[in-house]
C-alpha cells in the first residue's frame, strides 16, 4: 500500500522513480527517508545515501536534487550542531560540485532557529550561493520576518503550509489563517522571484535566472490559484519559480500545472524507514485510506 507515496526501498527504485517522473516533464527532490538519529555512525550512514543519490543525479543528469533532515544527520547528538554542520556542509559541497542542490526540510518548533542558523551559515560560502536552501511554515507567526531575512541574502525558500503539531503561542491553530497566511507568504516570496524589480534580491542561482528561485509546496487547489492570479496580475515569469508536491498526491493537479508551462518538482521519498511518513500522509487525509483500501481490494 506504502508504494504510491514511497518510491522503493533501494536508491535504485528511487532513480527509477525520477526518471519516469522527469519523461512527464517533473523534476524532483530525493528524500531518503528518516529522522532522529542516534549515534554519529547512524547520521554518517544517511549521509552516505545522499551522496550516492548526488553522484547518481550528475551521472545520469537527472533534473533532481535532494532533501534532507537535520535530525537525520544528527542534529540531536551536540548542543552546537557542530555534527549536523559539518555532515550537510559536505553534502552541499557535492551539491555544488554535482552542480544540484540541497534543501533542509524543516522540522519542529525546537529546531527552527537552529536550522535557519545553520543554512545561513553554509549560505554565506560564496561557493554554495543558490545550492542550498531552506523551508518556511505559513502556520508558524514568525515567517513573515524569516522571510524577510532569508531572501534578503538570497536564500531560496520552500514554502509549506507545516506538518507538526505546534503550540498557539507559536502558530495559528486554525486552518483558515494558516491558508491565508499561505496565500500572503506566496506573495512575499514571489516578490523576490526572477523578474522581480528588488536590487535586494537580485542574485543568479543557476545562471538562469536572476532572483531567487523558490519553491511553492502544496496541494491545495486555492493555494495554487492564489500563487497563479498573483503571477498573472504582477506579471511575474512563470519558470522563475516552481510548485512541489509530494509523490503520489494530487498527480493530476502536477500534470495539469505542467500543461500549462508551470515548473513542478515532486518531493520522493524513499527507504527501508517509510512507516512514520507513510501514516502522516494518511491522516492528512483519512480518504487515502479508503482509496488504497478499495485498491488493494482490485489488486
Ligand atoms: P492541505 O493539507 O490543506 O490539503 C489541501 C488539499 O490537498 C486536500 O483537501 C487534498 O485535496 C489535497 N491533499 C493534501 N494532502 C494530501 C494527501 N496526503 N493525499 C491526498 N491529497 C492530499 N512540512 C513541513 O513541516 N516541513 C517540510 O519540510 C515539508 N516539506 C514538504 C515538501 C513538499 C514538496 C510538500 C508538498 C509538502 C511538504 N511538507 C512539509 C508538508 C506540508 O507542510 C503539509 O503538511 C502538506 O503538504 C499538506 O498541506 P497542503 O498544502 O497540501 O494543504
């Protein structure tokens, strides 16, 4: 069942995926699933995959990149970080060699800060300008003000609605504020895109455009709208940025946004721990578990 949202077990599967994803006309983000390590072995191990996944991006010139967790790479295991930094500062250091990128996903409230830190760190590498970037959570009250500063120095951001479960004092509980929220930080963002006239912003992430090129990651039909009118009412170029969506969810809508000459990148998960992944898909919308019982019924 765990197959329509989870691209194999193997980095073998997951490349399959890619390929057949990117004959659609879909980039795509490599997520070898995991969170939470334990020991510096452990994150050392994660890394390893991901570097595989880069060198297997630049030989078979995939239009991918990959995702990663901080907590993957052991985030949890020194108060300053120092582990996780140096593991993703390798990986972005392949990143730029592979001529690709690398996201940080974002996690939980407690590590918000500390990720923001640690991308502007690896940001401010001249080297690594455009190769690494960051999420954003409309539910979260600070964004507005992350934002701000992250495009200020040319950081490329993904925005998100947010998967966790955070405090009110911290953000907005109810889903119409978080959507509208959404729709004003789409707006920010696209602001700093590529024809945008902001000095501020202008720096060439990958030689092709100049802005900053982010990434608007949702399902949500009024999301997307919302994303589209503003492109069309400031006149905003259509490639200077992309939707994401996760693997196996909403492919029409990935489909139908492509017809129409918009970019669309798919966020694939893949590995042996897509359990706890898998259930959050399922209870961000309990309809998927009638969908893929009434599959396995037909199978
Ligand atoms: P919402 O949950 O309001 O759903 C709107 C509509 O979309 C639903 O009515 C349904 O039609 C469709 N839909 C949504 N989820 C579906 C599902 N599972 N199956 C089928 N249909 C579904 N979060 C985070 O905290 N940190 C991160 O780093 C990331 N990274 C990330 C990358 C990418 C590419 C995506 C698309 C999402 C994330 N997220 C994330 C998850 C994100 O925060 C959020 O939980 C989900 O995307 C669901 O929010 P929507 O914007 O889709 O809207």
């Amino acid at each position: 069942m765990s197959s329509r949202f989870v691209a194999g077990m193997t980095v073998d599967e997951v490349l399959r995926a890619a390929e057949a994803i990117q004959q659609q006309g879909i980039a795509s983000t490599l997520d070898s699933l995991g969170e939470n390590v334990t020991t510096p072995q452990e994150a050392q191990r994660s890394a390893d995959i991901y570097h595989r996944l880069l060198d297997a991006i630049q030989s078979r010139r995939l239009n991918a990149n990959v995702s990663v967790k901080l907590t993957q790479m052991g985030m949890d295991l020194d108060t300053h970080h120092e582990q996780a930094r140096s593991i993703v500062s390798d990986l972005v250091d392949h990143a730029v060699a592979a001529n690709t990128f690398v996201r940080v996903d974002m996690e939980g409230c407690e590590y918000t800060q500390a990720t923001i830190d640690l991308v502007r760190a690896l940001h401010a590498k001249p080297a690594n300008r455009g190769h690494v970037g960051i999420v954003i959570q409309a539910y979260l009250y600070r964004s507005a003000a992350d934002i701000a500063a992250l495009t200020q120095e040319g950081i490329r951001i993904r925005l998100c609605k947010g998967a966790y479960k955070e405090p009110p004092d911290l953000a907005y509980p109810q889903k119409s504020h978080v959507d509208g929220n959404f729709v004003k930080l789409t707006r920010q963002l696209l602001d700093t895109a590529g024809n945008a006239n902001n000095d501020a912003a202008s720096v060439a992430n990958n030689g092709s455009v100049t802005g900053i090129y982010h990434g608007i990651a949702t399902h949500d039909d009024a999301m997307v709208e919302a994303a589209k009118s503003y492109v069309k009412e400031k006149n905003i170029d259509r490639h200077s940025f992309e939707f994401q969506m996760l693997y196996g969810v909403r492919r029409d809508l990935q489909r139908a946004l492509v017809a129409e000459g918009y970019n669309v990148r798919v966020y694939v998960p893949f590995g042996a721990e897509w359990y706890p992944y898998f259930m959050r898909r399922l209870a961000e919308r309990p309809a998927n578990v009638l969908f893929l019982a009434k599959n396995m019924l037909k199978s």
